[in-house]
C-alpha cells in the first residue's frame, strides 16, 4: 500500500525510540511523537540534512550535515515526492498542530520556553549564538523527544488545511 505499518508494543517496541530509513548510503531517523498513549505521527530528528536531500535528488553526493534549505513550499513538496518514491513510503510535511506538538515535547513536555530548555542559545541557533548563519544539524541539545533544531537554526515548512505556510523560530539563515 506504499503505508508504514508501525508495530504494537506488544510484538515489537524497538520504534519507539526512532525509527531509521535509508536513502542509498544515507541514513535518517524518524522519532515517533504520541498523544494520549498512542502513535499519533513520526517527525524527522533533524532537519533534512544537504546530504540526504542530496541523496533523494541524485545530486552530486556531498555528505553534508548541514540543513537543506527549501525556500520555497513547493521545493519542500516536490523533495518529499522523490523521497516518497525512493523508499515507498508516504512522508507528508508536519500540520501546524504536529509541529507545536513535538516542539512542546509532545507527552514528555517539561514545558520549557524553548523546545527542550530554557536556555534559548542551548537548544536552538539564533541571533545571539549562531553569527549569521545556519550550522550542522544535531550539534545543541535536542528536546524531550529527541528532536534537534525545532528552535532556530532554519524556519519550518508545515501543513495547513488550506493552503500551506512556513514556520520561523527567531532566524532563517541562508543555507551554508
């Protein structure tokens, strides 16, 4: 059916500390984000990365930890195609609603300012830390979940019922 089917707790609890795929030599990691006890979605660990993008999109391959900027909703979209029909699954981009809930920390929430601290320049690259430009994804602390750079760094595209719109934490550096 081209759908990922998530196992139950009971036959097989590996997934619920992130799930790996594979993109010829690229790996990433999706984390699950539940509500009320349950699966709700799977949300990137970390922004997708120049190397990964570079992999989906048979461009020159540059193993690059970097974030992939896509400065436009549809360069997002059409990313997510070719990713979809590399690895037979159907990823989406995040609804707004999922987003806020993952940044949050989802169930494990500790309700800090910032996505996993209170401390804005721990978890995030913005004005005060990053000089001007975006770093290598995965280098501050991640959140409760384990998610990296939901604060600063890069903004966000989501989903929205009608339409689309884009996420900006504090910066939105150009790609480096």
């Amino acid at each position: 059916s081209g759908w990922l089917s998530i196992p139950t707790d009971s036959c097989h609890t590996a997934w619920q500390n992130k799930m790996i795929f594979k993109v010829k030599t690229t790996e990433f990691a999706m984390m699950p984000v539940t509500e009320y006890g349950h699966l709700s979605f799977l949300i990137g660990e970390t922004e997708v990365t120049k190397g990964l993008h570079n992999a989906v999109t048979d461009s020159i391959i540059m193993k690059s930890d970097y974030p992939q900027t896509f400065n436009t909703y549809k360069s997002a979209t059409d990313y997510i195609t070719l990713l979809n029909a590399a690895l037979g699954i159907n990823f989406t981009l995040p609804t707004r609603q999922q987003w806020e809930w993952a940044y949050k920390g989802g169930e494990k929430s500790l309700k800090y300012t910032y996505s996993g601290s209170n401390v804005a320049t721990e978890v995030g690259w913005n004005k005060d830390n990053s000089g001007g430009k975006a770093h290598k994804v995965a280098t501050l602390m991640p959140n409760e979940l384990g998610i990296y750079d939901m604060y600063g760094n890069l903004g966000e595209w989501y989903l929205k019922e009608m339409g689309y719109s884009y996420y900006s934490q504090i910066s939105n550096f150009s790609n480096t």
